[in-house]
C-alpha cells in the first residue's frame, strides 16, 4: 500500500488506464461525468473522491472501495456497453493488486472516445443524451454517446465542448481550469458498419 498526499506534486500520482461509461445530465447547464462500466448508479466527476459504503475515509486494503485503474490500457477487458477508455492520475492512499491499483482521489487527464457516429457509419462531431434501456442510471442522467452532423437536432455537447465542460480543478496557465484531453478515435472500423457488414454476409449465406 503506497501513500501519497492529496496535496502531491506531479510526479508522485500514480498514473493508470480504466475504462468508463459516459453519462449526461443536459440541463441547462448539461453535466458531463462518468459511471463504471458495470455498476452506473454512482456518476462521477472528473476530479472527484471515493465513497466507501461501508463508510471508510481511507481506502481499506481488505475493502473494494476506492478508484481502480490499471497500467497497461491493453489489459483492460472489453465492455457489453459502449465506453470511453480513460486515463487517470490515482492520489492519496494507494492500494497496489496484482493486476490493479485503486485510489482514494482520481483526475481523469485523457479520454479516448470511439470516433464514429453510434447510429450510422458518419464521423462523430459531438455527444448525445439518449434515454437508458433500462432503469440503472438515476435521474437526471442519460447516456452520453457519440453522434454525427446528421444528428445535430439531438447533440447536447459538441467535441469542442467536451474538454472544456470536464476542465479538472488545477489551474491552468491563465487561472482558468485546465482542459482534459479529449481524443476522438477513428482507429478501428466503425461498430455500424461493422454490423453492416456481417449483415451483409449473413444475408448472402442465408441465399445459397
């Protein structure tokens, strides 16, 4: 278990990967956090601090409690549901695992978010609120996904937006918060078309 003060400078965070749901209040004013990929119902902030329920003020090694993160973004397990990956500084109390690491306090630095419009094959420009399927997200929120132009009647947040809305609470160079790096990612093949394809392939297997 590592100590490290809230208070730290820099280079004695713990730097890590994690990956992440979006999720959106819009408002007015829209807010912008993140949930677990699993468990939704707790939105949290860029900048933020665990809550243990158990009630502990310091992480427990022989609790769960705390912000997780791993080193390697490879080792990291793909999701059921469409995440963003990001990339976190853990501060405070650090408890080391084998495979992770987990935090008392966590600074999203970076977010990689899937490039491509989640409707269709377009280039993504911005964020929209969309209902949940089921009943885990408590309101106000909704989930934030990645939308083309075609979309713009339901875009929330632009990309140029984002970053800005998610400034952490270090000042920046003018006193202002500094910004999160935000990347859209055009990487990989967009999931429509994808899917469109091994349509495709289905439908001309189905015809011999």
């Amino acid at each position: 278990m590592t100590d490290i003060p809230p208070s730290s400078a820099e280079p004695r965070a713990i730097r890590g990967w994690k990956r992440a749901q979006l999720v959106l209040a819009p408002g007015p004013p829209p807010d912008l956090r993140f949930a677990g990929p699993v468990e939704a119902g707790h939105p949290y902030r860029a900048d933020d601090v665990f809550r243990c329920r158990k009630g502990h003020r310091r992480v427990e090694p022989a609790c769960t409690c705390g912000f997780y993160a791993v080193a390697d973004p490879a080792a990291l397990k793909a999701s059921v549901v469409r995440t963003a990956l990001l990339e976190v500084s853990l501060e405070g109390r650090v408890v080391r695992h084998r495979d992770c690491v987990r935090g008392e306090r966590q600074r999203v630095r970076r977010i990689v978010v899937d490039g491509w419009c989640a409707f269709c094959v377009r280039p993504a420009v911005g964020l929209a609120a969309i209902a949940p399927l089921f009943g885990e997200l408590p309101a106000p929120w909704h989930r934030a996904v990645p939308v083309c132009e075609a979309e713009r009647a339901s875009v929330v947040l632009r990309a140029d937006d984002v970053a800005a809305l998610l400034g952490n609470d270090e000042d920046g160079p003018t006193g202002a918060p500094a910004p999160i790096e935000v990347v859209w990612d055009r990487s990989q093949e967009s999931p429509a078309a994808a899917s469109l394809r091994r349509l495709t392939r289905a439908r001309r297997g189905a015809a011999w």
